[in-house]
C-alpha cells in the first residue's frame, strides 16, 4: 500500500503534537526493520544535520548613525575589514576576511589566528567588539572617522546571509607532491600520507533530498543555533553531475544560499576557525527538516555511509591548476572508517566537519518539531535539480597575443 502526505497535514500533527520524527540516521534502522511502506507512513518529518566549515558565510549589519552622521567608507571589526560598500552605515562582514597585516609578522608565516568568522562568533556570544571606520565626508555624512566598542545588542540589524553552504558532497583531499601543503581542506602531508573530507555524509541535508524534492526557496531550517531560510540555490550550484543509482551525486553538486537573524543564534555553532597556512573560515550549524510525503522521499532518507561516494582529489597539482581527474571514488562508510585504500596504499582520514555536531543539530531539531515550536514551510519555488542543465563556468583561458604584456 502507498502512502502520501502533505507538509499542510504534517504541520496540523506538529501543531498538535503528534508529529513523529526520526532523525536521519534512526530512520535508516527503520526502514531497515519496517521496510520502505510501514516505515512511511509512520514517519512524518526526518530530520538532517551538517557542522562544518562554510567558507562562503558572513554578516550584513546596520549598526545606526553616530551623532553627527557618517558614511563608512572603510571599515574594520576587531582589525578585520569588512565591505562598506552598500549604504551609508550598513557592512558585510565576510567568514574569510583577514586583518590587513602582513601575515609573516604573526607567531608562524601564515598562521591567520582570527578573521571575520571569529568576530561573528564573538558577537554572538555577546562579546564587545571594536569598530573603527573612516569617511571622506559629505554634507548629508559630515563625520570622517568612528572608534568604539559595539556588541550584538546594539546593532540595529544582524543578518547572517550565506551566499554558499551546505555543498551536496565533497572533495576528499591528498596530496601526492613530496611537501607539505597547506589548504582550506586541512594540512596535506607529501606523498599521500593522510586524506581529509568535510561531510556529514548519511546525516547531511542534500543526501538526504538529492532532487530537492522538498528542499526549496523559503524551507525552514535551522541555522547556527537559531531558524533561519533557504533563500536561493547557493553559488557553485551543480546539480547536473554524474550521480549513483540512489540520487547522491558522485562529486560535489547541490549547494544552498540561507539567510537567517543573528540575534537568535547561538556561538556554539557560528565558530571562526583558522586554518595553518590558508586562512580563516567559519564553522557553521545546518539542520533541515525533511517532510516524508511519500516512498520516494523515504527511501532518499534511509540512505546510508557506504551507499554514498565521493571523489579523491590531488590538491598538489589537480585542483590549483584545475587538471581533470581524480584518483578514484571512495564511500563514506570508508572514510569514517578512519583508513582508505589510494593504489594499494592505506591513508589514514580524517573529517573537518563534525559527525557528532551534525547528529545534535538533527536531534535538536528533531525535539523542536515534536515539542510544536518548529514547524514546515513549503517552498515558494523549487531549487534547480538534475535536469536543470545548470553546469559551472570555468574562467575562459587567455593566450597573449604576440608582444603583449604576460
């Protein structure tokens, strides 16, 4: 027998407080247990979670007018810049933005100790922040140069708009050169002597909707600890990759844009993080429900770490000079395994982004649905998917013309 629902009818059951949620990861024993049928219409919402770093993150923030009024043309929070131009008091902090210092004056060459993903989590957790801002000064904006302190509180509006997050699958990052190298996928040791991954595989948003059937412009989500919005397909978008029979892609695909309050969040899930050798970043909380309407929607959520690959890449040479390639595909039951097999070498693994993060994020969404303070959304257009045709551009290749400056 085949069972639909509608997101309307599982909000009246959340409304009423007999929604039932497995998160996906208890589903899989489930549908395991009760096969695909029973299992669907028992289960109305499944819940899904990722804690990793989100390098395409930052903060648009109206911090209000000193007396007399001032049009930032520079700004700087804590000594890092942040993007002054949109209006007159308003800035856009972004996860990767660096203090202007050379970083060869730090404890180690390269050792980037705190960025803009640092300066949101100190907001969030209620820190006061310095902010220095420079104008040239104009009859409406007379004032030229602010020096304060500010903290969350006092900003007029904080908004945590992440242009790309939540990336349907990953790199697995190897190094084959003889050094060491230093990347936004960790430190990389010569001669494929570790591999690093950032996924929550099972557990993450878009494996569990690899079509996003449900996943669309407008769903609800939690964000960094607070709720927050899909606002749009995320940058870098590629849907139409090769994918397994289950739907996953088989290299990274889907990503989402997601906008949410920053008064509502928490620092235990927006963390700066910095990176030996590469730069700074933010680690940011994602957990979307995902409404069961059906089989088909069912049997996406009961997909499991070994039924899922992803490609191992040479970040030596491959992918900073965008060679076409990989040295395989690799499951992500393998991966958590802790040991790969890379031609006939075993390579121990590791993950930048939090198995165990993603699994409280999905349970804390999991107890805000069933306690009625987190219901659905049904999205106001859907996401472009597989048969989008959308495909990455890649930078067009310029050859000099003779006697041209190279």
């Amino acid at each position: 027998m085949s069972f639909s629902k509608t997101i309307e009818e599982i909000n009246e059951k959340i409304k009423k407080g007999k929604a039932v949620v497995f998160t996906a990861e208890e589903v899989i024993d489930l549908v395991d247990e009760k096969g695909l049928s029973e299992a669907t219409a028992m289960v109305d919402v499944v819940t899904t979670g990722t804690f990793g770093p989100m390098c395409s993150s930052g903060l648009f923030m109206n911090l209000g007018h000193p007396q007399p009024r001032i049009k930032f043309n520079e700004a700087y929070l804590n000594g890092v810049p942040a993007y002054a131009g949109v209006a007159a008091v308003d800035l856009y902090l972004g996860a990767t933005s660096l203090p202007p210092a050379d970083p060869a004056n730090r404890n180690y060459p390269g050792d980037f100790l705190y960025g803009g993903g640092h300066v949101i989590e100190d907001l969030v957790a209620g820190k006061a922040v310095r902010l220095e801002a420079a104008s040239y000064g104009t009859d409406c904006y007379p004032r030229k140069k602010v020096d304060t302190m500010i903290t969350l509180a006092e900003i007029n509006e904080a908004t945590l708009f992440n242009p790309r997050n939540a990336y349907q699958n990953y790199n697995v990052a190897v190094n084959v050169s003889d050094k060491t190298i230093y990347t936004y996928m960790g430190i990389l040791k010569p001669k494929t002597g570790n591999a690093n991954y950032s996924s929550a595989g099972q557990l993450s948003p878009l494996f569990n909707d690899p079509y996003m059937k449900t996943i669309g412009i407008g769903t609800r989500i939690f964000l960094g600890g607070g709720i927050g919005y899909v606002t749009w397909h995320g940058t870098q978008h590629n849907p139409t990759v090769e994918r397994a029979e289950n739907g996953t892609p088989k290299y990274p695909a889907g990503t989402l844009a997601v906008i949410g309050d920053l008064k509502q969040m928490q620092p235990q899930w927006l963390r700066g993080l910095s990176f030996l050798g590469y730069g700074a970043t933010m680690q940011v909380g994602i957990g979307i429900p995902i409404p069961v309407l059906n089989e088909e929607i069912m049997g996406y959520c009961a997909v499991r770490d070994q039924d899922i690959c992803a490609p191992i890449v040479d970040y030596s040479k491959a992918y900073p000079q965008r060679e076409p390639g990989n040295l395989g595909l690799v499951t992500y039951a393998d991966l958590k395994s802790g040991e790969i097999i890379i031609k006939g070498k075993k390579v121990p693994t590791a993950s930048l982004s939090s198995y165990a993060g993603a699994r409280e994020i999905a349970s804390t969404l999991k107890a805000w649905i069933e306690k009625g303070e987190f219901s659905l959304t049904v999205p106001a257009a859907a996401l472009p998917s597989a048969g989008s045709g959308i495909k990455l551009n890649t930078m067009p290749q310029h050859d000099p013309e003779e006697g041209e400056e190279q």
